[in-house]
C-alpha cells in the first residue's frame, strides 16, 4: 500500500502516472468527510464513485433529465431511489431506459465523481494494489478531457506550484488531439512546440504570461500531448524522471541560448504572417480564418493578430523597411476586424464575395479566363423588398449549414446554424437543424434537446421537428420518450415516412 497527501500529488497526476505505470487497484481519496473511490485496471480508469449524495445514480437522473418528470416523481417514491444497483435493475426491468442509456448515465455519474475529486488540492490519498473490481461492473473511460478541464479550473497558485524546476523541458509526444476539444491558447502552443525546450522559451513562445503560459502547459502533459522531463513520483521510482541537481535558476548561457531561439521564431513567423498577408485576396483570408467563422472566431484572430505583430513591438528591432511592411499588415488587419465584425458591412462584403465566386465560375465554363472583369450574376426578377442584414445573414449562414451537412462536415455546419440561431432566434427552422446537427456531438446533445423543444414551440404542428427529437432520444438511450415523439409527428402526420421507419426499427 502507497499513500501521500493530494497538495504533494494531486488526483489529475496520480492518474497520468498510474496509466503510464499500467497500475491495477483502487485509489482511495478523502478531504475533510468525502471519500473518493477510483479502481484502475493496467493503468486505465474502470469505475469511480464516492459517499456524496449529488454523485448517486438518482441525482444524474435528475441533472440530464432523462425521464420525464411523471416518470422521474414515480421512481423517486421507490424503495430502490437511494440504492444505485436497485435503481439501475428498477430502470431497465421497468424499460424507463435502454441497457445503451444506462451505460451513458453510469459514465456521467463517474465523470461527476471524478470531476470533483480532479479539484481537491487538499486531503489524502491511498492506493491499495490487491483490490480488483467485478468484471460487470467495469466500464471504458478516458480521462484526458477531464485532466485538461481541470488543469483550466485549479487555483493559480497551485498551478505554479506544479512547476518547481525552471530548467524542466518539455517536448511534443505522439499522441493526437482528437476529440479533446482544445482551446485556442492550447492548440496555439502545442502547435509551436516542435522539439525540446525549457520553460522560459516555452512561456516566451506562448505569448501568455508565465501563469497562463504554464497552466496550457500544465493541461497538455497531464493529457499526454506534451513530455515532461520532472513529474513527481508517487508509485515508484521512474527513470524518466532526472535527479534534481539543476533545481537553480538557468545559467546565462542558457538565458542566451532561449533569447536566441524565440528571436529565431519571431523572425520565421513575421516573414511567413506577412508573406501570407501579402498574399490574401480578401478580409478572410487577411485575419487567416474561414469564410464561416463567426464573430467569436474573427474577434479572437483578430486580437492575436494585434498582439504578437503590433507595429509598436517591431520599433526597435525591426528594420524601417520591415516596420514599414508591419504597419501596413496591421493596417489590412484593422480595416478586415472593421468590416468583418459588423454584421451590417459582412452581409454586403459576403455578398460581393459570392457575385465574385459565381461570376468566375461562369466565366471559366464559358472557356473565359478567370482573371477578367467580374460580371454580375444574372438577375432572378424578384422584386420583394429586402430583409434586414440580420435576416439576410442569418438565411445565409442556415444555407451554408444545410450545404455543409451534405458534405458531411458536421462541425461546420453546427456553427452555420449556431450563427443563424444567434441573429434570428425566433425561426423555428434554425433551432430545428442546429438542434439536429447537435446530435454527432455528445457534449451538446443536452443543448440539442432544448434548440428541438424551441424549435416544437415555435411551431407546434411540424412533424418532422418531432422525428429529430425523437432520434435525440434514441441516440440517449431514451426509449420510452422517443417513441412518445414519434406518436406525435404521426398525430400531425399520418403519413410521415422518417417517424413510421424509426417505429419500424423497433428499440
């Protein structure tokens, strides 16, 4: 048996390294009057659970709504409410959730525990090696996106206290992204991290403040996207892990060595920003995002645009010719930020874009060339008079989205939809397919019942927004409310061929 206090090793650490070690047994974890249980099987997470009310299997019933408030009022009068196996046989023998939904609801249920207990930096920990738990009750659980989530919620100074070594180094692993939901500052620094570096050049590469800088950082390595050459040790002894001999501040060859290296960096990346700026044929492609990002997106591209290259930074190392270049790159950077975040002037430029692009695409088919006067596209004799730029826009942003699902980029699409939720919230069809395109994400199938429940309140009588929510709660598991909907669309519609397929399937 191993034990330690969590302010030495933490929770987020004790896993990282119990799955690098491949260790098998039970962690016991208690902070005050909570105990904490996490059982691991060669080195991955199987099962969690604690003595919390908030984390038993009738308060996730609660928090993800998963049964109707009528069958929510029944079981909760149950003898089985307050034992979590009585209430999931309750559950499944009663057909109040499909073995596939049970599964979902016992996975969030550990999340919860384990999103908990990722935050105590205070408490003890013991892990006992011989424990073994039952193979059904067992479960497949990653825990990286929680490690990072949690890197991005702990205390500052803890974060800080993570790093007593300033000359630990930190290189880029093999381990892909996907599906981790980075944020911006950490896709940013995992993106520029190409080999080993210590952590003055890792801060100065970040742009952030040493904080912040080390917190990305943080989050990273627990999630195995970057190497750290000084992780505590908690289970054994690692040879990954050096003697602490260089604990002291870096040598001033080294100062010079990370001053040089950033210099280098800064000079390849202003040649490259300014070589693609250069190279831009419109305000999109000047702030360096796509055609469909929407305001959050071109906001934050233009505001780090404006801090790494501001023409102020560049006075007294640049060149005045190099300045001179810099100033107007900022200058594009501006008037592209100006008409881009306003919804007004983009809906103008989006269409000037679009005459362009139809405009080039009859010209090359008539065996015109593509680099002659743009004509304007043909008039389709409609005289009704305009909507506003919001309703332009947001019509716009809902075709996009229809044309992306067809093409199956299903992240594109949500945030065409997204968009035209946001500028017209009252069309029922935006909520409807913004709802629907949810449905691919499991992180936003919660936001999906309700964009699906507006969209049915909006316009009550259209079957087929009860199809996509009927298939929202095929997807969570949910059999009972799914076949409720698909009652109701064919109620609405007799002959609605979606709903009488999906009765079709069976459960």
């Amino acid at each position: 048996m191993i034990n330690g206090q969590l302010k030495e090793h933490p929770l987020a650490e004790l896993v990282r390294e119990a799955g690098v070690a491949r260790v098998t047994g039970a962690l016991r974890l208690e902070r005050e009057r909570v105990k904490v249980v996490t059982y691991f099987e060669t080195g991955q997470i199987v099962f969690a659970t604690s003595n919390l009310r908030a984390h038993r299997l009738g308060e996730v019933l609660k928090r993800t709504r998963a049964l109707t408030p009528e069958q929510l009022a029944g079981i909760e009068d149950s003898k089985s409410w307050n034992n979590d196996a009585a209430l999931e046989t309750a559950l499944l023998n009663e057909r109040l959730v499909w073995p596939s939904g049970m599964e979902k609801l016992k996975l969030q249920q550990v999340s919860d525990v384990l999103r908990t207990a990722l935050l105590w930096t205070e408490g003890e920990w013991k892990y006992e090696p011989r424990v073994r738990l039952a193979e059904q009750v067992r479960m497949k659980i990653d825990p990286r996106p929680l490690l990072i989530e949690c890197a991005r919620r702990l205390p500052r100074p803890f974060i800080l206290s993570r790093f007593p070594v300033p000359a630990e180094t930190f290189s880029p692993s093999d381990l892909t992204e996907n599906g981790l939901g980075l944020q911006p500052a950490e896709a940013f620094l995992l993106s520029r991290i190409d080999g080993p570096m210590v952590r003055g050049e890792l801060t100065a590469l970040s742009g952030l403040r040493d904080a912040e800088a080390l917190r990305v950082a943080y989050g990273l390595a627990l999630a195995g996207l970057l190497e750290r050459s000084k992780w505590p040790v908690a289970f054994g002894h690692s040879a990954a892990n050096e003697p602490d001999d260089a604990v002291g501040e870096e040598s001033e060859a080294q100062k010079k060595e990370i001053a040089a290296g950033v210099k280098r960096r800064q000079d390849r990346d202003l040649e490259m920003m300014l070589a693609r700026v250069t190279r831009a044929d419109d305000y999109y492609e000047v702030l360096d995002v796509g055609r469909n990002a929407n305001m959050e997106e071109i906001k934050r591209a233009y505001h780090k645009l404006a801090r790494n290259y501001h023409p102020d930074k560049f006075h007294m190392s640049a060149s005045p010719e190099m300045h001179a270049r810099v100033e107007t790159a900022f200058a594009r950077f501006a008037h592209a930020y100006e008409v881009l975040s306003d919804l007004a002037q983009r809906s103008v430029y989006d269409a000037k874009l679009a005459n362009e692009d139809g405009a080039r695409r009859v010209a090359q088919q008539a065996g015109q060339s593509s680099q002659g006067t743009f004509a304007p596209l043909p008039s389709t004799g409609k005289s009704a008079k305009p909507d506003s730029p919001e309703k332009s826009r947001a019509e716009l942003r809902f075709q996009q989205g229809l044309a992306a699902l067809q093409q199956e980029k299903h992240t594109v699409a949500v945030r065409c939809f997204a968009e035209a939720v946001q500028l017209v919230p009252g069309e029922a069809r935006y909520r409807a397919h913004y709802g629907s395109a949810l449905i691919a994400q499991p992180q936003g199938r919660r936001l999906a019942e309700a964009e699906l429940q507006a969209a049915i309140a909006l316009d009550p009588t259209n079957a087929s927004y009860h199809v996509m929510l009927a298939r929202l709660f095929r997807e969570l598991g949910f059999g009972r409310r799914s076949q409720g909907e698909l009652e109701k669309a064919l109620a609405l519609e007799p002959n609605n061929e979606a709903a009488r397929a999906l009765l079709g399937t069976g459960q």
